[in-house]
C-alpha cells in the first residue's frame, strides 16, 4: 500500500489538475485506442486507483482496484481550423469541477478522430504523476499505439520521510516555525475532512477565472531557440522562465524540480510524484526585448544552479511537508484563503 506523502498537499489544493495534448501520425483506431489504454493500465497500478482513507491514523492511501479507472472519451471529428479550441473547450470541462477521487480514477483521454492522424488530450490529477511521469505515459501510450510496443512493468516506492537526505534537514529556524504550527493546530483540534476540502475546491473553481490558450511550435522554431539557448549556456526552460518574469512583471517564481535520478525510491517508468519544488526571486527591467530575455534567463540559470546545489534549498518543501502535523498540512490553502479558521498565535 502507498500512502500520501508529498502528494497529500495536493489534496487541498484546487486546479491539481493538467493537460497534455498529443497527435499520432497514425489513423484514428477507437478499438487500438482501447488496447492501448489497457496495456498502460496493465503497467502503471496508479491507473487503477482511487483514493483511500484511515480514519484511525488519518492517512490517504492509493487504494488500487483490479480494473482499470481511466476515462476514455471519443470526442468526435477534429480539423485544424478549429482543433485548438477543441482542445481547450474539452479541457476546460473535464477541469470545471473538483474531481472526486474517492469514486473516479486519476486520468481522462479525450481522443479526436483527424483522418490519418489521431488526437489526443490527456489530463492528469497531479496524484497520478509529476510533469516528468506524465509526459512518459504519452508517450508510452504513442509507442504502443503506433508500433505496438508495451509498457514494463513500473512498481510504485514513492517518496518517503526516509529517502530525503540527511544534510536536507531543515534550520533551527525553520525547525522552530514548523514545530510552533504544529502546536497551534493541536490546540484547534480539528482535522479537515475530504468533503469540507471538496466543497472548497469546487466552489474556488467556479469563481476563480483561468483563462487557457494553446499554442503550437513548429520543430523548426523549436530548434532555432534550442540553438540560441545553447549558445546562451542555458536550457528552454530559463528561457521560457525569464519570459514569464519579463511579461508578467514578476519577482518571484515557483518551479518544479526533478528528483528521480537523486531518489534510490524511483523504479524506472514510475508514475507518482518525484519532484520537489523551490522558489527564484529575480529582480528586472520590465522590457521583454528578445535580447535582453536572454540576458534575464542567464540570471535565472544561476538562481536555479544555486538551488540545486544546496539541498537545504532543494528539499525544503518536502521536509516541512514531513515535518507539519498532516491536518495542519491539509488546511494550508483553505487557511490562506480565509476558508478555514485556524487558532491564531497568542500575544504575551
């Protein structure tokens, strides 16, 4: 059994889930559609799960079924002159609620039949998988779909209290922080429950406008900013990071960061959650000139370099998570959102 453990934050957390879309260079096939969904499920236990809770220890578990729990949808014909907004409208509908994961499963595929193409729109609780995980089951479903070649085997060992490593402990002061919390919690005495998360996250979504845009870059757009990047010494991602800082006028930004090849926990071709997460703060110009991008995204690189260098940094966010009472961790949104009362430090 897999317990939640860096995941479980995700459960109170509205909009945890995203899109991957996809086309095949292969003839749409609802009957290969099937059998391949089949042969990721036969591979990837998480694709049979719903969620499960202990009451007695108040801990959310991957509860794995024998059947599989993803929702296939055929979503009709798909042109090009409208196959963008498509691809949007269907996200945007399978996102409009909080999905119930205690009677659905982790993943949707809305597929489009595009003559000698195939169309594909996957969408992820982040339950099921990081980024990096994510994009390896599109793929993997494109390898069987296309050339016939099955997923291996992936056993779940997701991460756990004892896999973060040693010179990661947090300060004495942030020690100190996460213990006081802890504290004050107990003095509430009171756990948030699935449903009162639920009923938050769905009414959050209904009034939190997100506006979605889907935009397609040709391969050779692509390799030209893979050129300029390299020639920068830094990769797409500081760049595209540095475009966000310079158009949204930011001076901070939280990234994702990759922890598989850091984690002897990750059995190759896994699902679940491998990632941690850590915050770059940058101060710039507010001018998105092309050439002073580049000059931003180098600043970027050495930000992240420097996180990733320290591993205090690197795994903070996972070890407050092992360090903060599970009910303290599970209202964190909700009290940030004014949604949920939370006792207030005493003043001597």
């Amino acid at each position: 059994m897999e317990y939640l453990f860096t995941e479980r934050t995700h459960l109170a957390c509205p909009n945890m889930c995203f899109g991957i879309a996809a086309t095949l260079g292969k003839v749409f096939d609802e009957e290969r559609v099937e059998e391949s969904v089949t042969a990721l499920v036969k591979a990837h236990p998480f694709l049979r799960a719903w969620l499960g809770y202990e009451k007695e220890t108040n801990s959310y578990f991957y509860d794995v079924k024998e059947q599989s729990q993803v929702k296939v949808i055929f979503a009709g014909e798909f042109c090009d002159e409208d196959g963008d907004v498509k691809i949007i409208q269907q996200f945007e509908k399978l996102t409009a609620r909080d999905w119930n994961l205690f009677n659905e499963g982790f993943l949707k595929i809305a597929v489009w039949n595009a003559g000698d193409r195939t169309v594909l729109l996957f969408v992820f609780h982040h339950l099921l998988a990081d980024g990096h995980g994510a994009l390896g089951l599109v793929q993997e479903f494109a390898d069987f779909y296309v050339d016939g070649i099955e997923s291996k085997a992936a056993p779940e060992h997701l991460i756990t209290k004892e896999d973060l490593p040693a010179n990661s402990k947090l300060s004495f002061i942030n020690r100190a922080l996460v213990n006081h919390a802890n504290r004050q919690w107990k003095k509430e005495n009171h756990q948030l429950s699935y449903e009162e998360y639920h009923a938050f996250s769905d009414k959050f979504l209904q009034e939190d406008d997100v506006e979605h845009s889907l935009e397609v870059v040709s391969s050779d757009k692509l390799a030209g900013l893979h050129t300029q990047c390299k020639s920068h010494n830094i990769s797409i991602n500081d760049y595209l990071l540095g475009k966000m800082f310079a158009e949204e006028k930011t001076d901070s930004i939280v990234m994702a960061c990759d922890l598989r090849k850091q984690l002897e926990c990750y059995n190759p071709g896994a699902l679940g959650n491998y990632a941690t997460a850590f915050s770059v703060k940058l101060k710039q110009g507010k001018s998105a000139d092309p050439a002073e991008l580049f000059s931003l995204a180098q600043k970027v690189h050495t930000q992240i370099q420097k996180k990733l260098a320290s591993p205090k940094d690197l795994y903070l966010v996972l070890q407050c998570y092992a360090s903060l009472n599970p009910g303290l961790l599970d209202t964190a949104i909700l009290s940030s959102r004014g949604a949920f009362e939370t006792v207030k430090p005493q003043s001597s």
